[in-house]
C-alpha cells in the first residue's frame, strides 16, 4: 500500500461543493441585503428632500403673502387687524406653531403660539433668538431652531411700504410633524421589505444548498469510485505484481486513465526485463570502474604524498576536504575531522586565521568582483619560525563558486636568500660610499651611530625624527635593509602611537652593530686617520711652494685636505633625487649642483646634510609634477632641481630651488589650523611647515606624509644657530634657503656656532 487515506477523495469533493454553495448563498444574501440597505437609505433621503422642500415651499408662501397682507394694515396703525391676522394664520393651520409680528422700531404688535397664551410672550423679545443684524434684509429667510422641545422650521420677511421703506418684520414657525411621520411609515416599510428580501433569500440559499449536497454526493461517487479501483491497481503495481488490469466504464477521461494505465502496466512489465539486464551489466561496469578510480586515487595519493607544496580545498562553506597534501601534515599537524580552514588556521597563526575569514566572508557576500575578495585574502603565514606564501584558486564554472583551492609554498629559504642578497647589496653601498666618499660616509655612520644610540631614552616625538631621519639617509646611501626596517618601525609606531617597541629598538640596534663591524673590517686599524688628497690638490700646493707662498696660506691648504668639498654631499642628495624621481614617475630630472670650492667639516655639518634629505624628498614628491601635468601647465618636460652652498657675506647658504608646483599654501593652513597652530600671516605658515605632525598629505606613504620631516630639518638648523626662509608660488616653484653665521660673525638665536668651524681661502669647516 502507498500509504493509508486520511480523507476520501469524495468526502473532499463534497465538502468543496458544500462550501461553495454555502459561499455563492452568503454572498447573495449579503449583497441583497446590501442593495435593499442602499435603496432604502436613497428612498428615505428623497422623500425626506421631498417634505422638506414642500415645506420651505409653504413656509415661503405663508411669509410672503403675509408680508402683502400686513404692509397696508401696518401703514393704517390697525394693530387689532394685524393680531388678527396673525391669531387667524395660528389657529386654522394646525402645522403653524406660531407667528410674530415686529413692527420697524422692533416692538411686537402679536404673538400667537398653538396651546399658548399671550401671557407665555418674553418681555424681551430678544430673547427667542431673533438675529437683528439680519432682520431688515429683504428676501424670505428661513431657519431650523427647537421651540418648546419641538423642533421648527421658521420663515421671516420684511414688510415693506410702496417706496421701500421698513414697517417692521413677519415670521412664522412651522412644524416638522408630517416630515417625522412621513419618515417613520417609510422606515417601516423598508425593515418590512429588507425582512421579506433576506427570509426569501435565505430560504432559497437552504433549498439550493440541500440539492447541490444532494447532486454534489452522487457526482463524487461517480467519480470517486474508478479513481478507487485506479488506487488499489497502482498498489497492487507498486508491490510487484506486474499482471495487474483495471476495467472502468465511465465514459469519461477517467476511463481513458484506466486505458492509460493498462498500457503502462504493460510496458512496465517490458521496461522491468530489460531493467534487469541491464542492472546486471552495469554492476560489471560499476566494479571495473571502481578498480579504474582506486588505482587513480593511489596514483594523486602518491603525488599529494610527495609534493613540497601544501594543497588543501574548501567547500563554499569554508571546510576542509578529507584529501590533502601529506606535507600539510607535517607543516601545521592533521586537522580535525569535518573542521573549517579557518579552525584549523586558528591555531597555526591567528592573526592569519582573522584576516581570512574576513577576506573569505568578502567572498561569499560576492558584492565585490571575485578577483580583487581574492587579491584582498593574506598570503603571509607564519608558523613554527617558519614563513609561507599561499595563493588561492576558485573552483566552480563561469560565476558559479564551488569552493577554494589553496596552495601553501615554504618561502623561508627564498626569504632568508633575499635577506642575505639585500645584506650583500648593502655591504657593496657601504663598500662605494666608503671608496668614493670616504669622509662623507664617515660622518654619515658618526651621525647614524649617535642616532641609533640616542633612540632608547629618546620621547616619542624624538624616536619619530631620528627614525625617519635615520631612514632617509639609509636609503640616501643605499643600505635598503636597515631603512626598511626602520619603515617598518615607523609602520609599527603610526599603528600603536606608542615609542618603539624594545623588539624593534634591538632589531635596529643589532642591524646597525653588524653594519658597523663589516665596515670596521673595511676601515683597518688606521682607517679614520687616512686623509684622501687628489693630485690636482697635490700639484697646486707644489706651484703654492714654488711661488713661495706664506706659510699661514700653505697651512691653510693643508688643513683643507680634513674637510670635505660640499660638492660631495650635493651630489649625494642629486643622485638620491635623480633616483626618486624615476621611480615616482617624475621623468628624468635635471639637477645643478652649485658648491664651488667650498669645503665644509663633515663631522660637524654631517647632521644637516643628514636632515636635509627631507627637504630633498619633499621637493620630488611634493613639489615635481609629472611630464603629462607639466606639458599641460605649458613647462618643459624635463623638470628641475637646483643644489647650492655658497658663502654670503660671512655667512654660509644653503639653498634648494625646484620650479615645481609651488606650496599648497591652502592645505598647509588647514593642516596648521587642526594642530592648533597660527596660521595667519606666511611666517606663521612657514613656521608650521617645520613643526612636529604637520602634513599636507591624506595618506603616508614610504616617501612622505608623516610630518617628521621638516622638523627634524629645523631642530638640526637651530642646533648650528642657522635661519631658514622659504619662497614659492603656485604653479612657479619653491625655494628653500639655509643660512649659517661663520666664525666671527656672531650668533644666532642665542647658538654659537660650532669652535671646530674655521674659513680660510674658500674654506668653510
């Protein structure tokens, strides 16, 4: 048996007729019942109309005759005549209530009310409610007002003379009597014709119900009966009795489904033999394939075994597939059963784990295009001192995500062979700055070493500037690894707002400590105390002897050889121009170097120069446009950077000139305004620009936008007692001039200057 009736099928079909006709009666009740509402409501409202309009209609005749009636015998002063009249008027209509006469000065001649005396007359006429402001007006006026507890329909008219003139005013109240009994008999005679209307309609609903019940029973048996000997057939079927026949004779399409299902019947039975044959020699298909897929299984098993790669597979869910790379295993440990990725990335790295499941929900969410929820998943994993990259693949067709393909690399080789490749580009700078500038590399590692050990007790507003100015100069001089991580210090530093961790501070610490070994190996014994002279410098003190020169001017020369041409640290900030300018698609930069035979202290001016990379940097990113912006704004191509030092009236200067983009001087005063500083006049703007945390950037990148910076250039300036004035205009350049009182001259904001500075013959120590 399919399964035991809880309903019959005719039992259904009755109740469905049952309720329909049930249904189709109420419905005609109701809106009979409705229509006989309506008609009756719009009958009562016309005959209400009716009477109301016959009334107003008498009413207005009443008045009006009245009015004729009483102008000739109001001229005459017949006071008894009007009484009369008005009496007269009252008692032979038994629809007047009552009447009035107002004679112009607004004294009443009579009243006369039905079943009242003359006595029942206000003293005050005023006070039955008459409207003066409305009394002399011509015309019938008519009003509905409640006298004696009856309510009334009251007429007035003026009563006028032959030339217009006011005699006074007639008005008479007339009863609602035959209106209310004229509604009550129609009221009557609709609740009689809605009763009549609804017991007939509900005695015809009953008839009708019975004999559609009656009809209803027999067409379901008709029905009904052959749908049964169907059912008992298509049981018999189910159970395997393939012989199985009907034989109905409705003569409907009830016997064509008997017909129908005889013929199934039929080719069932035919469909069963040729399922079994067929069952038999794909049980022998299903076992060579089985063999066929258990020997593929062992052939991926094997490649799962043995490759270096970690292959994993998600379902859209997020959990893992039982298959995986064996080395999985043995990376990170077997993860549990039915577990999800994330799971079991919890407990290799949770910081991994995190960033992935909000990268993996992106992706399920698929309001973003699948590549860039892909591109925004962490490929970094660390685990057991161990790094790994992973990639991601998408499984499905088309738009269609069935999963996550992850394939986990070991990177920790590849990383510490570009760590020891970046350590050896870094030994090579060392190795050129050391033979090609020795005495500014030297005064470069003096000023780095003091700012690396001044970074412990350092506040945090110090850490950020011998950072950054550390950095800076590392990359200057081409040592990418220790101005890397002093970035990523930075990174660390922006993200907490804390000082530099003492991890950090050691990784710097223990960077620079191996930096400082190798170049000690490089240097010698002697290194520092060799003194680099050219051979220009050599022939031009033999011609100096030869021409007898002074000895003070000889000694001069000589002492010469311990400072270093300024030219030399220009070109170092050129090249790291040139180099920056490149890479930010600034195009190729044009830079003049203007240092004469100027020579300078390294130890003593190495900080500056150490700071003014910051100035340098800031003219490239912030002020250089690029080609397309330039050939718009009509420049050439080409842009350009000017490096001077010269000496001015006993003075040293300093300048750099770009013919960028100017200062946003804008900008610079919003930024100003939101770290509370003045920013009224350019001096006050000028004096933002080299205060701490002042930035016109939106965003910091490796390069610029933390306002560090130019701080770091102004406390190095005032350390040498130095002056900084800066030019620019829009679309026309900035320049940047650096000025520094010699010997002699005096100080300046209270510094002296340095007692190691001495000028002799174009020389400035």
């Amino acid at each position: 048996m399919l399964g035991e009736v809880r309903v019959s099928l005719r039992t259904k079909l009755v109740r469905t007729m049952l309720t329909l006709l049930l249904i189709v009666g109420s419905a005609t009740l109701v809106v009979v019942a409705t229509m006989s509402y309506l008609s009756s409501r719009a009958t009562l409202s016309t005959i209400e109309s009716h009477i109301r309009g016959n009334i107003h209609r008498k009413g207005s005749d009443l008045v009006a005759s009245q009015a004729l009636a009483l102008r000739d015998l109001v001229a005459d002063n017949a006071f008894g005549d009007v009484a009369r009249l008005v009496d007269r008027t009252v008692e032979k209509d038994e629809e007047v209530v009552y009447g009035l006469f107002l004679d112009a000065d607004l004294k009443p001649w009579r009243y006369a009310s039905r079943g009242a005396s003359e006595s029942r007359l206000p003293r005050d006429w005023k006070g039955m409610g008459i409207d003066v402001a409305h009394l002399r007006e011509s015309g019938i006026h008519s009003a509905t007002k409640t006298f004696q507890g009856l309510t009334v329909f009251e007429f007035a008219s003026p009563v006028l003379d032959d030339k217009g003139e006011f005699l006074g005013s007639v008005r008479y109240a007339l009863s609602d009597r035959l209106l209310q009994q004229a509604l009550a008999s129609a009221h009557a005679a609709s609740r009689r014709a809605l009763t009549t209307a609804v017991v007939l309609l509900l005695s015809l609903s009953i008839c009708t119900t019975l004999l559609g019940l009656f009809l209803a029973r027999r067409a379901a048996s008709r029905v009904t009966r052959p749908i049964s000997e169907l059912t008992k057939a298509a049981d018999a079927l189910a159970s395997g009795q393939r012989d199985v026949r009907v034989s109905i004779d409705s003569g409907d399409e009830i016997e064509l489904l008997g017909s129908t299902f005889n013929h199934m019947a039929s080719e069932l039975r035919q469909y069963y033999r040729q399922l079994e044959e067929m069952n038999r020699a794909l049980e022998e298909k299903v076992a060579e394939r089985t063999r066929e897929l258990a020997g593929r299984n062992r052939d991926m098993r094997l490649v799962l075994d043995n490759v270096e790669q970690g292959f994993l597979t998600l379902s859209p869910d997020g959990r893992l597939a039982h298959e995986r790379s064996a080395i999985v295993d043995r990376w990170f440990g077997p993860p549990d059963a039915n577990t999800t990725y994330t799971d079991f990335m919890a407990r290799v790295d949770p910081i991994y784990a995190e960033y992935f499941a909000l990268g993996y929900e992106a992706l399920l969410d698929n309001v973003l295009p699948r590549e860039l929820c892909l591109q925004q998943l962490p490929t970094g994993l660390q685990h057991d001192g161990k790094e790994f990259r992973c990639t991601y693949l998408p499984l499905g067709q088309d738009e269609q995500f069935d999963g996550l393909l992850i394939v986990i690399h070991d990177v920790t080789a590849d990383l510490l062979a570009a760590q020891h490749d970046a350590e050896r580009r870094e030994i090579l700078a060392m190795f050129e700055g050391l033979t090609t500038d020795r005495p500014g590399f030297l005064a470069f590692v003096d000023e780095s070493n003091e700012q690396v050990e001044g970074l412990e007790a350092a506040d945090l507003e110090t850490q950020k500037r011998l950072l950054h100015t550390l950095k800076g100069n590392c990359n200057l001089m081409g040592l990418g690894v220790l101005g890397g991580l002093c970035h990523k210090i930075e990174e660390d530093i922006g993200a907490t707002g804390d000082r530099i961790s003492q991890v950090g501070l050691a990784q710097v610490t223990h960077r620079w400590q191996e930096m400082t070994k190798t170049l000690g190996s490089f240097l010698g014994e002697h290194g520092r105390d060799v003194v680099e002279v050219p051979s220009r410098e050599l022939e031009r003190l033999d011609e100096e002897i030869r021409a007898e020169f002074l000895a003070t001017q000889l000694l001069d020369r000589i002492a010469s050889w311990r400072l270093e041409p300024a030219e030399r640290p220009l070109a170092r900030l050129a090249n790291h121009a040139r180099s920056l300018a490149s890479r930010l698609g600034k195009g190729d930069l044009l830079v003049v170097i203007e240092g004469g035979d100027l020579r300078l202290a390294p130890k003593s001016w190495a900080g500056l120069w150490s700071a003014l990379v910051h100035v340098v940097r800031n003219a490239v990113d912030h002020g250089i446009e690029s080609p397309s912006i330039r050939k718009d704004a009509g420049k050439p191509s080409r842009p350009r950077l000017r490096l001077s030092a010269q000496v001015v009236s006993r003075d040293l200067v300093i300048e750099f000139e770009d013919d960028g983009s100017g200062i946003d001087w804008g900008a610079l005063r919003k930024a100003a305004m939101r770290r509370g500083l003045p920013a009224d006049r350019e001096e006050d703007l000028v004096q933002a620009m080299f205060a701490d945390d002042v930035t016109t950037r939106s965003e910091v990148t490796t390069i610029s936008g933390r306002g560090i910076g130019l701080a770091a250039v102004r406390q190095e300036v005032e350390r040498l007692g130095g002056t900084i004035s800066v030019q620019s205009r829009t679309g026309g350049g900035s320049r940047f001039s650096f000025r520094f009182p010699l010997p002699g001259v005096g100080p300046r904001f209270g510094v002296e200057p340095p007692h190691d500075l001495v000028a002799a013959r174009g020389a400035v120590a």
